[in-house]
C-alpha cells in the first residue's frame, strides 16, 4: 500500500474492508464539511476581511481592527449578535470559567441538565476543592439533572427550570464518558422547554469538540451563549492557543468584563501578531472538522471489525469528533498509543508510557504527536488503565495521516499477539 511504512498485510486487507464500509458517511460528513465552509468563507466576505485585519498590536490594544473584526465574523459563523476570541483564554476550562463568572450572580442558580460536567469544571463550580474561589465559594448554587438512559431528561428539565434557575448549562460533548454526545436538535429541545418555563433563563453551552460537526450549532437553536477551546475543533488545528464565547450582546459584555476588567471590557487586549492565525483557522476549521470525524468513523469500522465494541460506532450520527475503543485490557491500551505515536509526524521516536497524571485516580497513558502541545483536533489518543480499557481518540488534521496511525496502531497489538 505505501512504500513509507510497514503494516502487516491483514490490517492492509481490513483497512480497504473498513474503507468501503466507511463510504456513506464519509459522504455525508463530506457534505456537511462543505456547507460549513461556505458559512465560514460567506461570513469572512461579509466583513470584508483583508490583509489590514492581520496587523498586530502591543500595549492595551486599542481599536485592533483585526481582533474586533474577528469578534465580528466569529459572530456570523455562529449566529450571534457577538463574540469574544483571544488568544489569551488559556485553555477551555479557562474560558467556560470566564463565561460562568461572567453571568451569574451570588444568589443565581446554575442548573446542568446533562450529569455531572466535565472534570476540569467540578473546580469551576465548586462540586469539588476549597478556598480556591469557585463560583461556590461568591454564593452562586448549583444543582444538576441526571441523565436517564444516556439521554436528556426532558421531564426532569422542564419540573426543575423555574423562576429560581439563572442558567440551563449544557455539555454537548460526551468527554470521557460511555454516553452519546448530544445533537443540536436534542439542545433545541432542551432550549424550547426551559424558555417555556422560564423565558429569562441564561441557556449556556459547552461546545467542546462539538464545533462544525453538524450545520447548526446550538446558537443557531437557542442557546443564549457558546464557549470552546481554540486547540479543539473551532481553532482549525493552526490557533496555537486561545479560547472563544459566542452569544447575546449584552452576555458578551460581562463575558468581556470579566475576562479583562468591568469599565474596560472589549476595548484592551493586545493581539501580539495572532490575528492571522486565528482567521486562517476559522477558515481552516470546518475541514479539519471534517477530516477529524472522517478519522474517527475510520477508527471506528477498522477496529470493530477485528471485534472491539467502539462508540459511536462507525455508522452513528455523530454530535462531536471523540471515538472510543474498548480494547479490554491494559497490554493493548499501551501498543495502540505507542503505534499511535510512531505514525506520529512530530515526536513519533517517543514511546508512550502509563504515567501518574494529576486529577486521574488511574494512570494514563497518552499518545499525541502535535505541532501543538495539547491540540486534540490533531490526532491525539488517551487511555486511563482502568476498566473498560477504553482509548480515546480524537482529532485528525488530515484523514490520511490519521489512517496510517490507526493501522499502525492495530499493527503494533498484532505484533505483540494482543489484536483479537
Ligand atoms: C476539552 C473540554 C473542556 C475544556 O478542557 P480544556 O482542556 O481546558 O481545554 C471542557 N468541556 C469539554 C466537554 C471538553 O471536551
């Protein structure tokens, strides 16, 4: 198949299998890849973006014409009246972070209607840790509807949103969970009832890997505010840091009130020669998307077929980019990530080992061979050695870099005996 890497011929032969499964989807993905472009680029001309907008400022930032125009074209793509993207939100938690405290109130009540969120928010919110100023400790509750049979509960939703409820949150990705990740059209449900019971109720979203990954976004549905990571989906694999909210004008002042100071909001904030990079990763962004989901229903097809459970399987609708494998035991978990990374086109010499990681009762093993450090919209796979013995992948700059990597993966676990 390639005179670049060796791949045992029976991966070779149920690769091409996988590839023919994968045609309908990676049709479908294609299709909705391109409606996304058209939205991005549609938006880009709308502003009349040109090579002035990429010129970088110093100091406080006054009048960057680049940035503030960015806020603009970022509101189009998502349909809101405005955004916040700078490069200085450090990560998804820290934006998400900036997005609670820039709302909500002592005394406002915060309700998640999709379980326990994401690990890195139990902090945030103060489901978890002390003293270290979450939105706990300045008065603000927090309640949290489970969910039933890995779906929303819509009755749950509708007899807990009342007057009380300052904020719906929702995650729209699964994260690390067993758990579908959620449709746009499931939020809209979710949107629909809570603003039926309460028409004042703030409908936040995670939109953590969820960027792109169908034609509407849930702003496009009713959510009132949107927040990611710019080294996930939205930031097209070439943002090399930074984090957006997108949402309600009004809400997207106290975002920029709190993410700088109240009084200065918006107007500071040097861009320090990222404007370039951000544009040309919006515009990148939908493709990469795409190129990331067409990796994971590859991955997905590749290893169900030698007989591993995978979720979503190939053939699922899909609501983010994050495929999990069970590989069913701690052996296979580390030869998938170290082929992983020998596909890898940067660091692929490193030998991923099971490590102590803070915040994870197990340890972990990782595989990640980034031009960014930390960038899951470029292949990138973590295991915790822990039952099931799942791995999560996600990302893919490009499908045929990521489909050697996944052959080179199911290669190493035949060489070692352990590919059922
Ligand atoms: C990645 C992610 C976050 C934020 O994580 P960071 O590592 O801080 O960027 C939050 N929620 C979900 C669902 C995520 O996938």
């Amino acid at each position: 198949m390639t005179p670049f890497f060796e791949v045992d011929k029976k991966i070779e032969i149920a690769s091409e299998q996988a590839m023919k499964k994968c045609a309908q989807q990676f049709e479908n993905i294609e299709k909705t890849t391109e409606y996304n472009q058209l939205k991005v680029q549609a938006a880009f001309i709308k502003h009349n973006i040109s090579e002035s907008h990429f010129c970088s400022s110093t100091g406080y930032g006054y009048n960057d014409r680049g940035r503030d125009a960015l806020d603009k074209v970022w509101a189009t793509v998502f349909g809101t009246e405005d955004a916040l993207v700078r490069h200085n939100f450090t990560c998804g938690t820290h934006t998400l972070a900036t997005a609670l405290f820039g709302v909500l109130r002592p005394g406002d009540k915060m309700l998640c209607v999709t379980g326990t969120p994401y690990d890195t928010l139990h902090n945030v919110i103060g489901i978890s840790g002390n003293g270290m100023g979450s939105l706990k400790d300045f008065g603000i509750l927090y309640e949290e509807i489970p969910l039933k049979n890995n779906r929303l509960d819509y009755n749950a939703i509708k007899n807990a949103v009342d007057s009380s409820v300052k904020m719906v949150y929702l995650q729209r990705s699964r994260g690390y969970e067993l758990r579908p990740s959620l449709l746009v059209e499931e939020i809209e449900k979710a949107v629909r009832i809570s603003k039926a019971e309460n028409p004042n109720v703030i409908v936040m979203v995670d939109n953590c890997y969820g960027e792109f990954v169908e034609r509407n976004e849930p702003s496009d549905v009713g959510a009132d505010l949107i927040a990611g990571s710019l080294i996930k989906n939205a930031g097209g694999g070439i943002a090399p840091t930074g984090g957006y909210i997108a949402g309600r004008k009004d809400l997207i002042e106290k975002c920029a009130y709190r993410q700088t100071t109240p009084g200065l909001g918006k107007e500071v904030g040097a861009t320090l020669g990222h404007n370039r990079e951000f544009y040309m990763g919006l515009f990148h962004a939908p493709h990469a998307v795409g190129e990331a989901l067409k990796s994971a229903v590859f991955i997905s097809a590749l290893f169900e077929s030698f007989g591993y459970k995978t979720t979503p399987a190939y053939d699922d609708k899909r609501g983010d980019i994050v495929q999990s494998l069970e590989l069913e035991n701690p052996e296979s978990l580390i030869a998938f990530c170290q082929g992983v990374q020998q596909g890898s086109p940067i660091d692929s010499f490193l030998t991923p080992e099971p490590w102590d990681m803070p915040g994870y009762d197990s340890k972990v093993v990782m595989a990640a061979g980034t031009f960014t450090l930390g960038s899951t919209i470029e292949l990138s796979a973590d295991a915790p050695i822990r039952e099931p013995y799942c791995a999560w992948i996600q990302g893919g700059l490009n499908f045929h870099s990521a489909k050697i990597c996944a052959m080179l993966a199911a290669h190493q676990m035949l060489e070692r005996g352990l590919l059922k």
